[in-house]
C-alpha cells in the first residue's frame, strides 16, 4: 500500500518521502482516511507507530486547502517533549505548505509565546496547564479550531489533566472534528471519549502490548548491583543510543553521574531540570553527543530518537501501561530494539503483569555476579532461578546468560518487521 492511495497534497507526498516514509504504518493505514472524511476518530495505539503522522498528514491536507492565518487545529498533548515533538513533525511534513505550526507548555517565559501566537500559527500543538493558561488570558484564539487532537489521552489522564481539557473542550467550536489517541483504554478514558466524540471510527491496532519489534529481556540483580550491572551490559553489548529509565529523579540524576564518572557520555533528563537543560539533554541524546540518556517516565514521555538501541529499566516501571511507553522509545517504526529490566527481590508485581503480557517473548538473563549480594533479595532470586530451570528443562530453552559473553545479543525469538 502506498500514500498515493490517500490523494494528498504533491507537497505533502513530496514531504512524506522526503522522511524515508515509503507505505503507511498500520494506525496510518487504518486512520488516515476516516480522518480526511471528517470522521471522529478514537486510535489505540501504542507508542512508535507512527500514529503522530496519522493525524499530522489529514490536519495538513485540510489546511493546504484552506489556507488561512488562525489557529484551525489544536494538539493537545501531556508533556512538554511531545508537544516539540509533534510540532517537528508538522514542521518536516508541512514543509513548502505554507502551514504553520506552534507548541506551548509551561516552564517557560509565556511572552515569547504571545508574541508567536500573534504573528499567527494555524496548527497549536500544547501542554493543557499553559494553553488554558493562554485562553484565559485571551491571547490564543480557538473560536476557529476545526480539529482536536487529544494525544497520549491515558496519561494525560494519569497526570490529572482531565479537568484542565475538559474546560479547554468547553471552549472550543461544539463542530469540530475530534481525534483521540491513547495506548490504553482504561474506564475514565472511555468516559471522555463518549463526551467528546462523536459517532467515531475506532481504530485499534493489533493488542495493546509492548511493540513487537522489540526483544525483552529480565536481568535479576541485588539493589546495591544495578550500577555494577549496568556497566556490564554498557560493556558487553553492541549499544546504540541508550536510554536508561528511573523511579525518581534524583535516582536519575545519580546514575547519570555514576555513569559519567566512569567514562560513559552520559546526561540526564528528569522534571527538577529547567525547560532549557531538559531541551539541552535532549538535544545532545539525539545529536549522539551522549551516548546514554537516564531519565523519569514523565520526562522521557513522547522522546523520538533515531535508533534508541536499548531501553534499559534500572527501576522496573509500576504499570505495564508504563512499560509498553518506556519500550516504545526503541522498536520505533520498521526498527528492532532491546528492551532489559533490572528485577530485584521486592519487584515481584509490576515484574508478574509484565510477564503475563510478553509471555513467551520474555527472556531470563541471569549474570550470577549481580544477583547475589542483596540477601533481601536471595530468596525470591533463588525461587525464580527454580522456577526457571523447571520452565527450561520443561520447554528445552536454554538460560540466556551465556549469550552475555558475546558482543551483542542476539535473542531467539526477535520479531523484526514492522510493529503490529
Ligand atoms: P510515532 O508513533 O508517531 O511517535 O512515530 C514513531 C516513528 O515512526 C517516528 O520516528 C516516525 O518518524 C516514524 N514513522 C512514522 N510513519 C512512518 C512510516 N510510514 N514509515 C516509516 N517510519 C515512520
């Protein structure tokens, strides 16, 4: 399947090309159309799928024909990263349209932000916190908004942003188009789609778990071992861009020092930095001037590196819902990835849904070093280690721990190919 099938715009088809995009995504595929038919549209679908070119690419269709200098298309967005994200999509696939694009969010001065606004900007991609800040001011325009975006709705909603975008619905245009994107659909998600779409196509690709195109791998390790453990696997494995995954921020900042100190480029990227260290950080991870990239799960939310070659859990994220985020950093489209997950003792919940999820797709990597100084730890170690010999010697598969004295692991059972 190509785009041409989509009859957009030579200079959207040109810009599409222009990004290596050779066919649409399946969200692309399954999305695009209903969207430029005016539908309402409610996707779930997971993170890397191109879902932001889903409804970046019908927006810009509408706007190249209908050229005008207000704001005609609202993104909204929880976090500051993926509205720069978003509005460097827009940019690259609405080169030489004449459309302009413009992100908002909070931690920084709002006055150039008025200035941008009044030079006039037709597509607003925004945090909810600043752009009601804006409408109440009166310095944003929405009376001629044609589309909403809810992106990311779930965490929008985790973050407690339901009331802030309830009273930005409130006022915008009651006809509009309203397109929803969310990984997951739990009851409140649902309830806000009711109230704010209309009679919507759903678009539902494949099962919402971790992208298909990514190996994952549980490294059980002794709380004090996760540094020693994380050098290891920096040591021994072929890695790309690499990002590394906290619990807290100063844990972030920490390990990121660690790291640093014993010779890695490394920065971090959590909510205490200011909006410029955090775009700094950013900047040089996706530059290659830092090879490792530690950061908290709200930071990181919407990053879009070029071949992030492993995501790394030092803390195993609370949710699968977070974890199916933190692992869409790699996998990202057509690539493959790594995804490892440190698992102490006291991880057993959040390891036992995540487990349930990847099934047969997770990996045991046992390094015996790094497991064995935790003794709050030892037992649960020891039960797993049982549990997984008796899985192996049931299933015939073997421990994956020799494949750490090669270069790079190669897993059995990667999935290549595009995500699902
Ligand atoms: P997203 O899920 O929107 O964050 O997109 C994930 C990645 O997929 C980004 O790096 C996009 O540039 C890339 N991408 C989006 N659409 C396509 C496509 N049709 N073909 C190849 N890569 C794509």
């Amino acid at each position: 399947m190509s785009f041409n099938k989509f009859y957009l715009h030579n200079k959207i088809l040109a810009n599409i090309a222009s990004q290596g995009y050779t066919e649409p995504t399946p969200i692309q595929a399954q999305s695009i159309q209903p969207i430029m038919d005016g539908k309402d549209v409610m996707g779930l679908a997971q993170t890397g799928t191109g879902k932001t070119a889903a409804f970046v690419l019908p927006i810009l269709q509408r706007l190249i024909r209908e050229p005008k200098k207000n704001v005609r298309a609202l993104i909204i967005a929880p976090t500051r990263e993926l509205t720069e994200q978003t509005n460097k999509v827009i940019a690259q696939l609405g080169q030489r349209t004449g459309v302009k694009g413009l992100s908002i969010y909070g931690g920084v001065n709002i006055r150039s932000q008025i200035t941008a606004l009044k030079k006039g900007a037709n597509i607003i991609t925004a945090c909810p916190g600043r752009l009601l800040d804006h409408i109440n001011r009166g310095t944003i325009d929405v009376s001629q908004v044609d589309v909403l975006v809810l992106d990311e709705a779930d965490h929008m909603f985790d973050m407690g942003f339901l009331p802030d975008i309830k009273k930005i619905v409130a006022n915008l245009p009651s006809k509009r188009q309203t397109l929803m994107f969310s990984a997951t659909m739990p009851k409140d998600i649902r309830i806000l789609a009711d109230k704010v779409l209309t009679d919507p196509v759903t678009v539902k690709i494949g099962h919402i778990a971790p992208v298909s195109s990514v190996c994952h791998s549980f490294y059980p390790v002794g709380t004090d071992r996760k540094n020693d453990l994380l050098k290891n696997i920096l040591k021994n494995h072929d890695i790309g861009p690499v990002l590394v995954f906290t619990r807290t921020k100063i844990r972030a900042k920490l390990v990121a020092q660690h790291l640093d100190r014993s010779g890695y480029e490394a920065t971090a990227l959590h909510g205490n930095l200011t909006q410029n260290n955090r775009r700094k950080a950013l900047e040089g991870f996706g530059r290659g001037k830092y090879k490792i990239l530690v950061a908290t799960d709200v930071a990181a939310r919407g990053i879009d590196v070029q071949g992030v070659s492993h995501v790394i859990n030092y803390d195993i994220p609370d949710t699968v819902d977070a974890y199916t985020h933190r692992i869409g950093r790699t996998g990202r489209a057509s690539e493959t990835g790594d995804a490892f997950t440190f698992v102490t003792g006291s991880d057993n919940g959040p390891a036992s849904s995540i487990k349930r999820i990847l099934g047969d797709r997770l990996k045991h990597c046992v390094l015996e070093e790094f497991t064995s100084r935790a003794s709050s730890d030892e037992s649960q170690i020891q039960k797993d280690r049982n549990n997984r010999q008796r899985n192996n010697a049931r299933t015939g598969k073997k421990n994956c721990s020799k494949f750490h004295l090669k270069p790079k692991v190669k897993h059995i059972n990667r999935q290549g190919g595009r995500p699902s």
